[in-house]
C-alpha cells in the first residue's frame, strides 16, 4: 500500500492544485471585471463598491475546510463507500471484481424506504435492504460458479437488473419515508452524546471494518479468500471448495453493500431508484489505492477504509476550491488506472 500512496496523494496534489489555480484563474477576473466597474460608477457619481480581492479564496480555504464539522461531514459521506469497501476487498483479494455496487445499493435504499412506507418498523425495513444485497450477492455467486459466467459478465448484468429493480419498485420516482431514527438521526446529524466524536454511522464503519479483518485474518474463509486470489489452480489441488468460499465471499459482500445502501438511505432519508451511479468506481478506487490488487491476492480492510477517507476529502477539497464536476470524474478514473498501472510495476518489478 506504501507504494502506491506517494504517487497517488501526489495526483491528489496536483488536482487539488489545478483546483485553486482555476479559482484563482476565476477571482482575478471577477477582481478585473469588478474594478471596471468600480471606474465607471466612479465617472457617473454612484457609489463604489467594495472590490473583492483575488486572493481571499485562498486565505478562506484553512477556515472552511480544516474544520471538525467538514471532518465529520466528510466522514458521514465516506460510511456508504466505505462499507461497501469492506465487501468490495474480499471479492478483489479473490481476484473477482463486482460491478454492481452502485445500483445495489440503489436498490437496498428504495426497498428500505419502501418498507418504512408501508408501515413496516425501522429495524426490520433495515434489515430487508440488507437482505435484498445479500440475495443479489447469492445471485452473482450462482452465475459465477454454477454458469461459470467470469464476475465482470455476471456482475455487469446485475448492474442493469438491480438498477431496473429499484426503478419498478420506485415507479422511477423517490421514495418518501416517515421521518424516524433510520432516517436523519442515524447519519446525518451531529453525534448524540458528544463524546461519540462521529455519528454512529461512521462507527458502524469502523466496527464492520474491524470484523472483516478478523475474518480475513483469523479464519479459515479469510486464508481461502488470499490462496483463491493468489492462485485458484493451487486452491484448488490443496482441496479448497473454491465454488463454496466464492458463494460465501459474494453473500457477505452482499450483505456490506445492503447495508451501505441502507446508510445511503440514512444519509438522502428518501428512496432514491437513481442514487449511487458510478458509486462502484469510488468503491474500486478506494480498495485499490488501499493496496488492493486487481490481479487479486493483496488487500487491506484498513488500506480500504484510508482509500474511502481519501477519495472522501479529494472529493471535498475539489468541491471546495470549485474543480467542476466533471474534472472530479475525470481523476477517479485516472486514480484507478495509476494504482493498477503502479501495481502491474511493481509485480513486474518483483517477479525480475
């Protein structure tokens, strides 16, 4: 993970740098345009008005984005990637890939929402948007191991049928639930009591990243995820199940990206059929700037987890210094192929 955070958080540096030159690019021709017309209110009589200062930006930037409340903001908008992270690490150590996180997670929040709708109590209603993520988790494992369908196919077909899934249920429109605990008190607001320092969301998280660990560490399933990923032939003579293990790693991951749509839910308090898009890439991103391999064998929860965090605050700094949109999508992308570029490097490297 070492290895690949240098160039990485210097790709950050060089966006984020880009960021505050297109801004300052942006004040100096406001400050421009604003002492024009300052000479001609001047010429006609009428009153000056301030002239705003280039720079300001740049001296506001420690007081508006180093603060607690940007942490914990930036925190609770990481808990959906980042829990969604945890399932992605296992299927990317067992060198599959799962590309139908985003509209899962679309469609774990409607049926949450959904469920609170008609009635239905707030634990219950969580716990059926997490079920509805383990089921499409048992799904892709079917096809994967039974069809023998490769998980980029398999996966790739459950993006589009999650995604439609979620848009019938909703009638493609938003889902409005009885305000409540799983709404707004779980994620967004500012954690009760104080001490907690972050919202149960963000702890939800962190225990969940801690549990994974011990899994991948301390059990059996977790040795047969590394040995499935660093070569499922050898598994396979040294008399791994490798059709049972992937079953159980894609449920589980099933199960974390249940739950990640059910703090989307949390997060948006409604039902949104069209939520999440391009959300797997952010997932991806982050394992693989934790240390994940695509080529599998390699994974950290931790790394994951950091991986979220930043591709939280990158997100933030951008939106804070203006970098539009699209600039934004433009580096997830980039940050994906120079973390699998540097790893095929350094294999290539190690293996010479």
């Amino acid at each position: 993970m070492l290895n690949l955070v240098g160039p990485l958080l210097g790709l950050v540096g060089i966006v984020v740098g880009f960021g505050i030159a297109f801004q300052v690019k942006t004040g100096l021709e406001a400050h421009t345009r604003a002492v024009e017309r300052a000479a001609r209110q001047a010429k006609l009589g009428l009153p000056v008005e301030p002239v705003p200062g280039a720079w300001q930006f740049i001296r506001e930037q420690p007081n508006r984005f180093l603060t607690v409340d940007t942490f914990r903001a930036t925190a609770n908008q990481t808990v959906a990637v980042g829990i969604a992270a945890m399932g992605m690490t296992m299927i990317i150590i067992s060198g599959g890939i799962d590309l139908s996180v985003g509209s899962v997670i679309a469609l774990a929040s409607v049926v949450t929402a959904w469920c609170l709708r008609r009635g239905w109590a707030p634990v219950p209603a969580a716990m059926a948007g997490i079920a509805v993520g383990a089921a499409c988790g048992l799904v892709n494992a079917t096809m994967i191991t039974r069809l023998r369908v490769v998980p980029f196919i398999a996966t790739l077909g459950m993006w589009g049928i999650a995604r439609g899934l979620a848009k019938g249920i909703a009638s493609e429109q938003k889902i409005d639930a009885p305000a409540g605990w799983l709404g707004d008190s779980v994620l967004v607001r500012n954690p009760e009591p104080s001490w907690l320092l972050v919202s149960p969301g963000v702890w939800t998280m962190i225990v969940l990243a801690v549990l994974v660990w011990a899994l991948l560490r301390y059990t059996a399933l977790g040795r047969y995820i590394f040995a499935i990923g660093s070569n499922e032939a050898t598994a396979r003579l040294c008399g791994i199940r490798v059709e049972r293990v992937k079953l159980y790693l894609y449920a589980i991951a099933g199960l974390t990206t249940g739950l990640a749509g059910v703090m989307q839910f949390c997060r948006l308090t409604v039902g949104d059929p069209t939520t999440a898009v391009g959300a797997e890439l952010d997932v991806i991103a982050a394992v693989v700037i934790g240390g994940g391999s695509l080529a599998g064998g390699e994974g950290s929860v931790f790394g994951s987890l950091i991986g979220a965090l930043i591709m939280a605050f990158l997100r933030t700094g951008c939106t804070q210094v203006g970098v539009p949109t699209w600039i934004q999508e433009m580096v997830i992308g980039a940050v994906i192929v120079l973390a699998v570029a540097l790893d095929h490097l350094r294999r290539r490297s190690t293996a010479t």
